[in-house]
C-alpha cells in the first residue's frame, strides 16, 4: 500500500481504540449527559468525544475488511485461495490475544467480585449504564460463557465473558472472517469446491443472527474501498474525503437521539452503513495526498497494541473504579468538573499502561504463533511466508 494509506489506517485504528475506552470509561466515571447540572460548550464537547464508541467499531469493521478482505482477495485471485493458510494467519491473529484476554479479564473480575464489590458493580446492572453492559456482570462469569466466547458464541449463544462487553464485535469479526473465507474460495477457486465452499457461506450466514450477518456488508465496504484505491477511479482529494466523513460521523453521533434510528434495525444500520461509506471514502482520499503524514513511525507504533486494548480495557477500567469506589470513596457517577475529568484521564492513562503491558505478553507474538501453526501443520511454503510478512495486519 502507499504510505499515506498505511498511515491512516495506523491513525484510524489506534483513535478508534482510544475512541472505545474513552467511552467506557465516560460511562463509568461521570453521570449521564441528561444529569449534568450544569451544561457548557465544555461538557457538550466533553459528552460528544466520548460517545463515539460504536462508531468507533464501524471503523474498525471498513479497516478489516479493507486490510484482510481486500489484502486476501488480491492474492487468491493470483494464486488461488489457500484456505489453510487463511485460517492460520486469522486464528493467531485473533487467539494469540484473545486467550490472554478471557483468563486475564476473567481474573480481574473474580478479585472485583470478591473484594472490591461493595458499589455492587458486578452483581447489579440497574443503577449503571455501562456502555457495552446490559447485563449483570456475576451471571456471565460462569464456565459455559467462557467456552461460549471461545468458539465466538458471545452475543448469539451466550453472553460476552464477565465485564468484557465489547468482545461482542470480536465474534461478528470472527464470522465475517469464515463468511468472507468460504465466498471468496468460491469466486477465486475452480471445480466443485466452488459449490461447497458457496454453500458453506450460505449455510454459516442462515445460522448467524439476521443483525450481525447484515453488519457484514459495512465489512464488505472495506473490500470496496480497497478495489477503489488499487483502481484508476477517481479519488475525491483528502479535504473532501475526511470531511465527508466527519459529516457521517456527526450525524451517527446525533442519531443516538433519535429513537426512529436508534431503536429500529434498519434505521441503525443504514446510520452506520453511511458512515462505513464515508470513512473508506475517506480512507481513500488518503492516497492522493501529496505529502507524507507526519510521524508516521509514532502512528504505527500506537496502532500495534490497539487491537490488545480493544480486548482488555473494559474488565481493567471496572475494577479501577470499584476499586477508587471501595478504597477512597470516589463515585462512580460524578459530576464534569475538574475533579471528575481527572479522575477520567487517570483511569484512561492506567487502562492504557496496563493494555501496553498485556501486548508486550500476548500480540506482540503473533508472528510466532503464526509461524509456529505453519510449521506444524506445513501449511504455509516460504514464499507465502515472505508475502505474508509485508502485509499489514488488521
């Protein structure tokens, strides 16, 4: 790809994860927008850039699709699809952080239950509004939802593990991944596999819930948008582009009041379908900009653990809260004022070292955990191999 896209792809997906524990965090810390006392342009702003989680993993769905979507379908249209090594390199992608991920969390939340629970934070759900937690906390710590989470059952079969709420978009990821795998051998393949590997996608998507199947298309626009920037098509210039996008992004951020979009299903999709739209439009743009963006290196390195702090930020953040509710007493629903926007920061500031700390024991090893599923299985030859390592990950 062209540096400014890689780029932007860094930029987009660490502010998306930022995006995401900034949310949570909000949702913890201070009380609901309705219950501000005293509304400024401050809080207003405050309120507005820490509501954007969900648009955050719409983001995060258009970037997938355009890296391993777009990046796969490439390369099996040249050489064929190659199934086995596909399923290597996703699943040391998404396991080798994952496991970590369950048991660590899943730790978390036990020593939150057992000592730090005097908020009754993990074992009432009604007197908060934690965003990506609809449920009591203490029911799904059991050991068929970790199992159930696993095998990506989180969200259909059962519920996310423990606090870890926002690990429901990790298994519509897990199955666009099986979905897209199965269509494309169909496409790219030849002889009657393409009729199996077809009928397996059929299969896999009439067995999924209707609404995380229709959410795949804003995956597929990632595809688009990586068929538009290998094309001779036009490209809107990055001004119109990142505009266009921001536009899209203000008005999903509006739509949250909007109980015609928000409540319904084709209101919430076509909301997020549009912003899908936009974003890898300007996503796009991003190849016709005439100068390099600056502090690339910088981007790239903040983009390498965001996929870790989308999978352990949520179970840290909760107990630093019930723990601060416990110890010092400081409230889980506080006012914006100085006091309540410090205590965001800081709570933000030590889920990040702590998701840090966890990438240097889990992500950072996927390359190795890749490299040693090949060679078990002798999946992969060494010119996949060489392939593989210039292709960015999503």
């Amino acid at each position: 790809m062209k540096e400014n896209i890689s780029t932007f792809t860094d930029i987009s997906r660490w502010v998306a994860a930022l995006l995401v524990v900034a949310n949570h965090a909000r949702s913890l810390i201070l009380v609901d927008f309705g219950e501000v006392q005293n509304k400024t342009v401050f809080s207003k702003t405050l309120y507005l850039a820490t509501g954007l989680g969900h648009e955050a993993v719409v983001i995060f769905f258009v970037i997938s699709g355009f890296l391993v979507g777009g990046l796969t379908l490439d390369r099996w249209k040249s050489r064929g699809p190659d199934i086995r090594s596909y399923t290597s390199a996703r699943t040391s992608r998404i396991y080798t952080t994952l496991i970590p991920a369950l048991l660590v969390g899943a730790a978390l939340d036990f020593i939150g239950l057992r000592w730090f629970n005097s908020s009754a934070i993990y074992t009432s759900v009604s007197p908060y509004h934690i965003a990506s937690i609809n449920y009591t906390i203490v029911s799904a710590m059991t050991w068929p939802t970790f199992v159930g989470n696993l095998f990506m059952m989180q969200g259909t079969l059962t519920p996310p593990l423990g606090s870890n709420g926002a690990l429901w978009s990790l298994a519509y990821e897990w199955w666009y991944y099986c979905i897209f795998a199965c269509v494309a051998a169909a496409i790219t393949g030849a002889g009657k596999r393409r009729f199996v590997y077809a009928g397996a996608a059929l299969l896999i998507a009439l067995l999924l819930p209707a609404r995380l199947v229709l959410w795949g298309l804003i995956w597929v626009v990632g595809i688009v948008a990586h068929r538009w920037v290998k094309s001779a098509a036009w490209r809107p210039g990055p001004i119109v582009g990142i505009a266009c996008f921001l536009a899209a992004l203000s008005l999903s951020r509006l739509s949250h009041n909007a109980p015609a979009l928000e409540n319904t299903l084709a209101g919430s999709f076509l909301v997020d379908f549009l912003l899908g739209i936009c974003y890898a439009t300007a996503l796009a743009s991003s190849s016709r900009m005439r100068r390099p963006i600056r502090f690339a290196w910088w981007h790239q390195q903040l983009a390498q653990f965001s996929y870790t702090t989308y999978l352990f930020h949520l179970p840290a953040l909760l107990l630093i809260c019930s723990a601060m509710y416990q110890l010092a007493g400081w409230s889980l629903a506080q006012q914006p004022h100085i006091a309540g926007i410090g205590y965001l920061l800081g709570a933000i500031a030590l889920a990040y070292l702590y998701c840090f700390a966890m990438s240097r024991v889990s992500e950072r090893y996927t390359p190795d955990v890749r490299q040693r599923l090949d060679v078990l299985v002798e999946w992969a030859s060494p010119r996949i191999g060489l392939s593989r390592a210039r292709a960015p990950e999503a």
